[in-house]
C-alpha cells in the first residue's frame, strides 16, 4: 500500500451490511451448503452470524472470543481464544460455519478453523470482507478490499468504556 492509499476507507453502513449480509446468505444457500451451527467470532463475526442465521434459517448460534487486534493496525503476536472456550465436541460430526466481519490477516480465522477441524465434518468460512494478505482465503465473501474498513459498529467511540466509573444521571432525583 503506498503513501497515497494510506487515508482510503472502506465504509461500511448498517444499510450496506443489511444488503451484504443476505447476498451473502444467497450465495451460501445457491451453493447448497446448510450448516448445523454457526460459529461467531466475536465481536463482529457476531453481527454476521445473526443476520446470516435468520437468513439461513440455522437456530444453533455459537459463539467464541478471541482476541488479536489491541487497537487501529495493533496486534498481539498471535490471536487468543479468551474463556469460556467453546466446547469442541459440542461441534463433533456438525457442519459449521464460521463468521467473522472480516479476514484481514486470516490469523484469527486460522486459529478458529483449526479449533474445529478435529472434530467437525466440515468448516467453512463467511466474511463480508476478505483481504488479499489473509492466511485463510473464505469460501463465502462478500467483498474482497485491501483498504482499511470502518464498520457501522466500530467506527464510533464507545459510549461507556470499560473500567471507568458510571457516571451519575444528572436529570435523576
């Protein structure tokens, strides 16, 4: 990416992803793939997963934590799975599929995939947006970008951060 590129954003609205989330389902269901559960990575594979599982009609949701970005373009070394770790026989002889918002690296991706492969009778991967460097290349994506991406969900500042004390309603009695 040169210096020119630097400030290009991908951007995404809650419009947007609404459309590319039931694209995406589409392309999954023309496929013929019909997952037993659906394996959110969260925090944003979890928007993905609700919409693709009402979309897919699939009511088996699960859900792991991982962690690897620390802030905008930081990361720890390696991506970590953070408790409580899913069960991995609860996925034993299942179809799964896994979602995340995007495959930027493919660590966080890999490290799940990996998680499953064991145990499952097959994994398969969902993301909106797929970047040309990551490890995992999906069998489900909606965009393929290289461009820093800032989603509906992340690109505001949280209203309430964690650790820091409430702060008192000024309108209550």
């Amino acid at each position: 990416m040169g210096d020119t590129d630097k400030d290009v954003r991908e951007n995404l609205t809650y419009e947007a992803f609404g459309v590319a989330v039931r694209e995406l389902a589409q392309t999954i269901a023309d496929d013929g793939y019909e997952p037993d559960v659906i394996l959110s990575i969260a925090r944003g594979g979890v928007f993905v997963a609700g919409g693709l599982a009402y979309a897919l009609d699939c009511k088996n949701i699960s859900l792991v934590n991982v962690e690897f970005y620390t802030g905008v373009g930081t990361t720890l070394d390696m991506p970590v799975m953070l408790a409580p770790v899913p069960n991995a026989i609860d996925f034993s002889s299942k179809k799964v599929l896994i979602t995340d918002d995007v495959a930027d690296t493919g660590k966080t991706l890999k490290l799940v995939r990996d998680f499953c492969l064991d145990t499952v009778a097959e994994v398969r991967s969902a993301v909106i947006y797929e970047k040309s460097q990551s490890l995992v290349k999906c069998e489900y994506v909606w965009k393929r970008t290289d461009d820093w991406i800032n989603f509906p969900w992340s690109v505001l500042p949280p209203v309430h951060r964690s650790g820091e004390a409430a702060k008192p309603n000024k309108e209550a009695v």
